[in-house]
C-alpha cells in the first residue's frame, strides 16, 4: 500500500529530487580526510599521530588499521581484495615503499591503544578486572568489522 502512495506522488517528488540533486552539485563539500585515513600517504608528524591515534575509540577501526600496517610490512606481489558475497578479486600490487621502522612504530602504538581500550572493557559490574589463560599455541584474532560480531 505504501508503495502505490509513492509511485502516486512520483511526478510531483521528481522536481524536488532534481532540484536537491542540483543543490548537491554546488553546497557540496567533501569531507576532511583525517590522519589515520592518509597514516602512510602524508607526512605526518609522530605527535600528531600519537595524538590521533590516543583520541580513536573504535576498536575496529584500529583493528583494520593494525591489519593494513601489518599487509605493508610484509609484502605480496599480488592484491587481494574481498568484493562481497564471498567472492574475491585478485590482481597485481604495486606496492609503495615506506621505511619498517616507520610503519612498526606506528603499529605498536596502535597495538598500545587498543590494549588499553580492550583493558577498559574488561572490567565486571564490581569493578574486578577479568582475565582468562590461553594455550601458548593458540593464536586469537579480533574482528574488523562490526558484522563479524
């Protein structure tokens, strides 16, 4: 039933749709790209990149950051990319070069952060901080997604 109210009102909804879309076209403004977005791609100094990375709070986002840090430490001569529904694009990297000291400097302070955020969450209602022992052989992987959960 809604859907007929909608294809009803489709002539006079067209007009306000294009004009929005003209508006669009001349108000837009792009949105900022932040430090962690262009990490390895600008020249960021490490205070600010300490900085932004001690005001993230996402965990998934540090997550995903940590994972491609680790991809540009060890390179692949190809790509990989997970298109979606399972399927999978594979192509030749052209991989840029960044100093290792570099990019493990800023992945242990990622890694730092989200120790901390991951002690923070680890606390019961009383306060008590909850730890559990794992097998030395066992090796743990976090999400990267809020899908994953």
């Amino acid at each position: 039933m809604r859907r007929n109210a909608v294809e009803h009102d489709r002539p006079k909804a067209k007009g306000v749709i294009n004009e929005i879309r003209r508006l669009a076209r001349r108000y837009h403004i792009p949105i900022k790209v932040g430090v962690l977005e262009s990490i390895l791609t600008a020249n960021h100094s490490p205070e600010i990149i300490s900085s932004a990375i001690a005001e993230e709070t996402n965990l998934f986002k540090l997550i995903k950051l940590v994972n491609y840090l680790e991809q540009k430490i060890n390179p692949s001569s190809y790509a990989v990319y997970l298109v979606r529904n399972g399927k999978v694009f594979i192509k030749e990297s052209r991989e840029e070069t960044h100093s290792d000291s570099q990019v493990l400097n800023i992945a242990d302070m990622i890694n730092g952060r989200i120790m901390e955020l991951l002690k923070a969450k680890s606390k019961d209602a009383a306060g008590k901080v909850l730890t559990v022992k794992f097998p030395k052989d066992l090796n743990l992987a976090a999400p990267c997604s809020e899908k994953c959960l």
